[in-house]
C-alpha cells in the first residue's frame, strides 16, 4: 500500500471547498520549519508563538479571499509573511516612545531596578570560588587553554599561537577541559546555579 501524498495547492482547493481538516493537514505539514523561522530570528518562544500564530490568521484570510495565487511555492509564501510579520513586530518595538528626563522629574526617582540580595551574592561568589579551586585539578594542558580562554577572553587562533599547536588542538583541549570540569562538578557537589 502506497500513500499518496497531498499536494499543498490540493489541501487549498479541498479547504476552500469546505473541507476544514485540508487546513490542518497544511499548517501541520509546514509548522515546524515555520515556527524554528521565527524562533530563530526573534529569540524568544512566546513571541515566536504569537507570531507564528498571526502568520497562519494571515494564510487563512488571504486564502478565504481568494487572493492567494498558486504557483506552486506555498511554504515559500508563508515564510515570506512571517518575515514580514517579523519586520513590523521589530519596527514596532521600536516607535515605543522614549520619555526624556525633564529636571522637574526624572524617571529614574521612580523605577527600581532590580539588585541581587547579599545572600544570593555571596552564593554566586563560592560558585566562583569552587569552580576556580576545581580548575586547579584539571591536566595542565587543558586547564592552561580554559583560563585563557575564559578568564583572558582570548580567541581559539590567540590561543594556538602562543601555546604553539593547532587551533583543533586549542579546540579539542577546551572539550575535555570542559568534559573533565563537568566530571569534578558533579563529584563534587558543586551547585552552579543560584
């Protein structure tokens, strides 16, 4: 038994004909690359969601007016809404309007910004510590490749050119140093979040 695969221009004639499940089976097919689309430019799964769901309200109008053209390039279609979507959503955000700091008032008097408690400090400075003092157990090679990298910000080719090897090595040191420093944290009991 073969299964015949529905064509995007048949699931479009059948939902405008009355068939609501041909709507569906379309969003269902393209939801995934879609939805990863947005998700991947605006960086935050609620408004990827909100915007993936104003993307197909868009679909199905254009559809139900019988102004969707058929050239055989549906998805493509569909992404080229959701960008748009996309761009006003960002262009938007931006005409939020800025109030300006008169001497009268000033904002700043009234909002409070948020600080870390004295204890959650003190929690994130021993995470620091432990980290540092697990470092120290680390094989000398990688330990060396580690530090620079995130204590001195330096770059993988800084890195391979003053420890004299290949940046694959620099690379591949960096791996197990992390890989090894997992191992110590979970032997050790350190607890890396606050």
């Amino acid at each position: 038994m073969k299964t015949q695969i529905i064509s995007d221009k048949d699931l479009i004639s059948r939902y405008l004909a009355g068939q609501e499940s041909a709507l569906e089976k379309l969003v269902q097919r393209h939801k995934n690359r879609v939805f990863a689309y947005i998700l991947m430019i605006v960086k935050d799964k609620e408004l990827a969601e909100d915007l993936f769901q104003d993307t197909f309200i868009k679909v199905i109008n254009t559809i139900r007016s019988g102004q969707y053209k058929e050239e055989g390039k549906f998805i493509q279609w569909v992404m080229r809404i959701a960008h748009n979507l996309i761009i006003d959503y960002f262009r938007k955000a931006k005409r939020i309007p800025i109030i300006e700091n008169r001497d009268e008032y000033d904002i700043f008097d009234k909002v409070r910004l948020p600080v870390d408690s004295v204890e959650e400090m003190m929690i994130t400075e021993q995470i620091h510590k432990d980290v540092k003092r697990l470092i120290e157990y680390l094989p000398k090679e990688q330990k060396e490749v580690l530090v620079m990298r995130h204590y001195n910000d330096m770059s993988f080719k800084d890195i391979a050119e003053v420890t004299n090897v290949s940046i694959n090595t620099a690379l591949g040191r960096m791996r197990y140093a992390l890989i090894n420093l997992r191992k110590l944290v979970k032997e050790n009991d350190v607890i890396l979040s606050v």
